[in-house]
C-alpha cells in the first residue's frame, strides 16, 4: 500500500473540482420536518393504512368464493355492487392519503420541492420507503407489537406543542 502522503495533492497542484460543485448546499431554513410535525404525520400514516387495509379486507370478504359473502350478501342486498365500489373509493383514497402523510413524516415532500432530485427519483425513494415501512409495520407475526410500540413513542412527541 503507498504511503498516505501519495494520495494527497502536492501543493503546485490545482484541484479539478470544488466538493461545493459537487454537492451544492440547498438554500433551504431548518430541517425537512420537526419532531412534534414527524410524529403527528406518521401516527396519522398507520390510522390511514389501518383505515385502507380494513377496506382492502371488505373486498377480499365479498368476492365470490369467501365464505363471508352470504352474510355479506344477506346484509346489503342488491346494493352490495354499489357498497363494494364505495368501500374499494374509499380505501384507495386512505392509501393516497397515508403516503402523502408518511412523505411529510420522513422529509420526502421537502425534499420534492427542493429541486436537488428529479421527480422519478424523489418517487422512487418515497415508494420504495413506503413499502418497507408498511412491510415491517403491518405483516408479519409481530406486527401488531411493532405498531404499539411505534404509537407508543410517538403519541408524547405529537402531543407537545412546537
């Protein structure tokens, strides 16, 4: 292995670029979410994927082959066609709602507007985040402990004021 002064410049040398050119500081005030708004924002996100999957069981429920349907079917009547489209609306719109909660949480809608990543990117990030935390959140034999426990934390940083 060379010798550390090997990999330094000597000083005759100009350096080919500046770390400012590399990494350009946004001109943006304070951090991307405060600790009262992040709780606020992510106890919101697991009422609404609470909210969206109760939802998502509703249609599971009524397909053909559950054997829930006929109490189902026997409850509404003719207008379990009109229910299920309503409850599927409604559920679609808890999932849109939990990640524009859980983007504000984590920074991603600072992040958006800041210009430093493209929208592709910025997507892709915040998608990617999204599933992982409704995949250790709400699946799996101790996800119901995992959410307790997250509410548990949250639930005194939410509720002090700014």
């Amino acid at each position: 292995m060379p010798p550390k002064s090997a990999y330094l410049p000597s000083p005759d040398q100009v350096p080919m670029f500046s770390l400012e050119e590399l990494a350009p500081v946004p001109d943006v005030p304070g951090p991307a979410t405060t600790v009262h708004d992040r709780a606020h924002h992510l106890l919101q996100t697991l009422d609404l994927i609470g909210k969206a999957r109760s939802r998502d069981g509703f249609g599971l429920a009524t397909d053909q082959e559950s054997r829930h349907r006929p109490d189902i079917e026997k409850r509404y009547g003719a207008g379990l066609a009109v229910v299920k489209r309503h409850v599927e609306q409604n559920g679609e719109d808890y999932w849109a709602n939990a990640k524009w909660q859980f983007a504000y949480a984590t920074g991603y809608i600072t992040l958006k507007h800041s210009g430093l990543v493209s929208e592709s990117v910025y997507k892709e990030m915040a998608q990617e985040d999204f599933a992982n935390f409704v995949g250790d959140h709400f699946t799996g034999l101790h996800a119901e402990k995992k959410r307790r426990k997250l509410r548990e934390l949250l639930k005194p940083m939410a509720e002090q004021s700014r």
